[in-house]
C-alpha cells in the first residue's frame, strides 16, 4: 500500500527517516560541507546531494519537499523506540 505525501509524513515522524534528517542536521561534518563545498568522500557527496540543504528547515518540510521522493515506501514505516533493561546491577542487559 502506499501512502500520499501527507499521509507518509505522519507514518515517517518518529522512525528512522527522522532520526537520519535529525543526525545529518545536527553533523558538524555536514554542516563543514555546506561551508566548504569540500566531501570527505563520494558517500558523503551523495548523501549531500540527495538530501541537500537542511539548514533552517523542519523534518515536515524536508519530508514533503525531499524525503517523500527518497523514501517512498509501500509497506508501514517502523517506529523507532529506545528500550532500556537494566540487571539487579543497574546494567545495561
């Protein structure tokens, strides 16, 4: 099944696809690229060029705008979740 554009935003907040715009908009390294025009390597060109400038934009806009023409998807998007468990020691398990 796939999704229309407002719709496949709903369904994207909260996965992987908003972790990675969140990872890249913070990188420093990504943000020395917008600077220097200057990529480490060609992964990091690519990567640079498909998902472009995310200075200043919120992951909505950069999801209608960008995202959707990347990761347009017909099965559900899987939410991401952070589960802890911690042993009688108060260490990770």
């Amino acid at each position: 099944m796939s999704y229309s554009i407002p719709e496949s935003l709903e369904r994207a907040k909260g996965t992987l696809y908003e972790t990675w715009f969140n990872a890249l908009q913070l990188s420093p390294y990504y943000q020395t690229m917008w600077e220097t025009k200057e990529f480490p390597s060609d992964d990091s060109k690519r990567t640079f060029e498909l998902f472009g400038d995310l200075r200043n934009v919120s992951f909505d806009t950069w999801w209608i705008e960008v995202g959707y023409g990347i990761f347009a998807e017909k099965k559900p998007f899987n939410k991401v979740s952070i589960n802890s468990q911690m042993d009688i020691f108060g260490e990770d398990v």
